[in-house]
C-alpha cells in the first residue's frame, strides 16, 4: 500500500493487466492525473496461453517495448497439427511485424504495469475494488479493500472519470451493469507449465484436433508455446454457446493433452501452476459505458472467439480508451455512454460479429470432424485462416482476403439479433 495515494484523482483504473496498464500508460503520457488500482499484488499470474501475435508485439512496441521484446522469445508463426497433417504458417508480415513471442504473464504484466509508473500513472497494488458512489449515472468514487500485513482496511478514492479493466469476470463492471450474453459462443480453458527439452523452438504450435477422454472430436484445441526458459506453456481451449454448453474437466483434459505430447515434445515431469478461466468473446457484452466510465479489454468481451487471444485487444482498447481520454479531458459534460460501444463497435463489430458465428459453428456435433481434415490438407487455406483467426488484418490491408474478411463481417452483422457490444 502506498501511503502518499490521493485521495482523489483525474483517472482512476481498476485492473492492471495489459488492457488497464496500457491505458495508464497513455493517460499518463497525455498529462492526466492517473491512479492505477489492482487487487493484487505484483507481480502476479494471469491464466493464459502467453502468447504474443504479431498484432500485440505491434501494440509493445508503440508503449517502448521494443528493445525489452529483442531479448524475449521470438516464434516464426504457426505449426498447425491435426488429422494427419502438420502444416508450418509464417507469421503473414504486411503490416504488422512477422513474429510473435510468448512471455509469462508474471513477468508481462508487471514490465507493461512498470511502463505505467514510468510514464508518470500512480499504483495502489492490493487494493480491491468493493463499491461505487454514482449520481445521475457517474462514478463519484469507488471505494477498495486494502489488505496488508494481515489487517483489512478501507480507502476511498474520488475521480473524475474511470477505466474499468478488471477481466472477463469484472467484478465492478457487474455493478455498473454489465450484462455477459452467453448465446453467441464463449470459451473455456486451462492451462499450466511444464519442462521440455524443446522450449527454444522457433514455433508455436496448436493441436487442431483436440480429443477427449472418449477419443471424441472436441469443439476447441490444445496448445504448446516455447518459453525459451525452459518451460512451455501447454493448455487447452474449447468453445460453447448457452445452446451447447463444455461439460469437460479442465485440468483432466490437460492432464490428458500433457500426456499426448509428452514424446513429442519431450515434455519432463508433472505441469504446475495449473488455472482455467471462462472467457466472453467477441464483444457478447452489454453496458459497457456510462457517462463517465469506459469498460476495456477482457471486462468488455474484447476476446477473439476463433483463438480466445486478448492480449493484443486489451493493449489496443487501453491505448484508445486513453486516447478518447484525453481527447475529451476539457469538456466535464462528456458522455461516454454510446460513444465507447460505438467506437468499440467500428473497430471490432464486423470482424467480431463474422468470428463468433464461425465458433458457433465450431460447437455443433461433427462439423470439426467433418471439415477439419479437408482444411488440413490445404496450406492455402490454413494460411488464410490463420490470419483471419489470429486478428492479423488490419485497416491498412486492401488485399483480397482482407475485403472478403471485412465483407463477410459486414453481412454477418446485419442478420445479428445483438451486435457486439450491444
């Protein structure tokens, strides 16, 4: 705890992972008053694949990231394994770099969190957001829970505008309304860490063909990212909706997946740290603004349903809620209400609402089974959809896939009975 904390603030954020440091950080550098608030203590762990796309080392790199990412791991892209074939897809490149990494997230979140402080944004660590003070629909204050040295305290903190950026599950964000609609699908996974004589490989790899305890087709896939230390994260993900919901056990299909590629990727011992977490995806949340407040990253569903990767919509949401910010810093009767759903909306609507459709196929009996194997036997098409799953086209790219992308996007929307972020 930090006894010099304000009691009152321009911005206060609730959440420093990557969504809420990266908000700091911007809010910070455009001369605003910012407290960043987490209710741990750092660092700390994030159940996550840790990977990096392209598309987030990007988003790193425009924080300063850059020279700390050279001495990270570097993977060349994709090994797609599934139905009797392995398939390696480079990273496409264009406009965003042609490489990815995997860091754990104690060691991310802490260095993007620490770009925070160094840009000038005040940490309250261990602080627990419990309630808020709200006239005519705008946060007055929030108030925290302060553990330390065993003893629980209360303080209180008055602000001006607040970015919430407390997870998928956002607890604050429930009490500001937010609704999860869990009809388009979501996703569910685990994952832990393990030794493997393999933790330099330049790849990352997924399983496409995830099987269960039955041997059955699963509607997800599991994953192995190199470390570089030694250690690969291994996990795995599967997809449901309300309709057909994941009756699975996690840490056995783990359990099950470890086993699977133990030979293969020479895997040592038992996996450790194992933690799952339940994921809503492609923006299937509503009540994402108010008047003064903005919800960002895995808070507002900012998920990508085809990979259940956030890390990169989390630095892009924090970077723009920030903007927005700062933007607005002059005007007291800015109403964030329908500007931030709709800002959310144009960037990610389109690509979100296509995304979700597609993983809600995913979920429906056979069709895996039935298409996988023909996706698999094609290098075109895999390449293809990695770049469409790993939300690697950007506004800048005109070429054909990225206008056939963004139109199915936009005919996707219009037969939507809720739009993302609606």
């Amino acid at each position: 705890m930090q006894s010099e904390l304000p009691t009152q603030t321009d911005v206060l954020i609730i959440g420093a992972g990557p969504a809420g440091s990266a908000a700091a950080a911007w809010a910070a550098r455009s001369g605003l008053d910012v407290v960043l608030a987490d209710a741990q203590v750092f660092p700390r762990d994030k159940t996550c694949g840790d990977g990096l796309t392209p598309r987030a080392i990007a988003e790193l790199q425009h924080l300063g990231l850059g020279g700390w990412l050279e001495s990270q791991p570097r993977n060349r892209g994709l090994r797609a394994a599934g139905f009797g074939q392995t398939l390696m897809l480079p990273w496409p490149g264009g406009s965003l770099p042609d490489h990815g990494s995997a860091v754990p997230r104690t060691e991310l979140d802490a260095r993007i969190r620490q770009v925070a402080v160094d840009s000038g944004a005040r940490t309250a660590d261990g602080h627990r957001a419990v309630s808020i003070t709200k006239e005519n629909g705008r946060i007055g204050s929030v108030t925290f829970e302060v553990r330390s040295d065993g003893a629980k305290a209360t303080r209180e903190i008055s602000c001006k505008r607040v970015i919430v950026a407390d997870g998928a599950r956002s607890q604050l964000g429930r009490q500001l309304g937010r609704e999860w609609h869990k009809e388009t699908a979501y996703g569910v996974a685990g994952r832990a860490y393990i030794t493997s004589a393999r933790s330099d490989d330049e790849w990352i790899s997924s399983h496409l063909e995830l099987r269960g305890e039955q041997n059955e087709v699963l509607s997800g896939y599991g994953w192995i990212f190199p470390l570089g230390d030694g250690e690969v994260n291994i996990g795995v993900g599967t997809l449901a909706t309300t309709k057909r919901p994941a009756d699975i056990n996690l840490r056995s299909l783990t359990q099950l997946y470890t086993e699977q590629q133990r030979k293969l990727w020479e895997l040592h011992g038992d996996f450790r740290m194992f933690s799952s977490a339940l994921l809503p995806m492609g923006g299937a949340v509503s009540n994402i603004a108010g008047p003064n407040w903005m919800l960002i990253g895995d808070a507002a569903g900012c998920v990508n349903p085809l990979n259940g990767e956030g890390i990169d919509y989390g630095l892009e949401t924090g970077h723009h809620a920030a903007e927005i910010l700062s933007s607005t810093s002059n005007n007291a009767v800015v109403d964030y209400t329908h500007i931030w759903p709709g800002e959310l909306s144009i960037r990610y609507g389109t690509a979100f609402s296509i995304a979700r459709r597609i993983a809600g196929l995913l979920t429906v009996p056979g069709f895996i089974s039935t298409l996988g194997p023909v996706g698999m036997r094609s290098n075109f098409l895999m390449t293809i959809a990695l770049r469409v799953m790993g939300n690697l086209v950007t506004d800048e790219d005109m070429d054909a896939t990225a206008r056939l992308w963004r139109a199915a996007g936009r005919a996707s929307i219009k037969l939507d009975q809720r739009a993302p972020f609606s």
